[in-house]
C-alpha cells in the first residue's frame, strides 16, 4: 500500500444501491473505498433484494481478507471445517482466504458491510470435503 490514499465520505442519505454484483439476490452500495485506496481495499453495504430466493453454492474466495459485520437482519452460512454459523446484528466473521463456504439462507431485511483486500479477486466453485 505504499500508493497515496485519498480521503473519502460516503453519505447514506441518497445512497444507491445497485444490482449487479457477484450475487443475483443481493443490492451493493460501494462505499469508495476502492477508489480511495486504488485497488488495495474494497467496502460496501450489501443488502437482500425483496423477494429473491436464490442461495449461493459451495465457493471460495481468492483473496488476502474479507471481514462481514451484519447491521440488520440475519444470515446462515456453512464453512468447511467450521460448520454452519448463523449471523445476527453487531456480529462479525473473519472469512479466511480459500475457505469452502455457501450461504444457506438469509432474512429478507438482511444488511451488512463487506470488507475486503484486495478489491477485486477471483470467486472459484468449491465443494465441501463431505459432499464429496
């Protein structure tokens, strides 16, 4: 990170949330980290799309940290190794790199801010040791 970082505010009022993302059910509001940091770092709010009931399967992450604190709602994931762990608001997980995980259900008021370095990586189809 030796590149120069640039001050950044993100406001709610008026945010927007955007479709588009890595999932089809959920709505991303970029915070600019990734802008700010250039490239080493991205943030953003993810929220449930209204009446969406697709899951994401077994995947791993291709990265060097990714951090989720949930801010309203709830959400199931399973991670291999681990088990499943439900998360609610104020709770946060620490995703290692490369960890087999899925998400087996969310609410539908489901909210939480996403944390990861670098901002952009790879996303790679997993299985879990059991399912195989």
């Amino acid at each position: 990170m030796t590149q120069r970082m640039k001050f950044n505010v993100s406001r709610a009022k008026n945010a927007m949330f955007e479709t588009g993302g890595l999932r089809e059910f959920f709505e991303y509001r970029d915070l600019g980290i990734k802008k700010a940091t250039g490239g080493a770092a991205h943030a953003q709010v993810i929220r449930a799309k209204k009446g969406s009931k697709l899951r994401a399967g077994w995947h791993k992450h291709v990265l060097n940290l990714q951090l989720i604190y949930i801010l309203s709602g709830w959400v199931r994931f399973e991670y291999e190794g681990v088990g499943e762990i439900c998360l609610r608001p104020g709770d946060c997980v620490h995703q290692p790199p490369n960890i087999p995980h899925r998400e087996i259900s969310h609410s539908e008021d489901l909210e939480l801010i996403e944390i990861t370095l670098p901002a952009d990586f790879d996303t790679l189809p997993a299985t879990s040791a059991h399912d195989a």
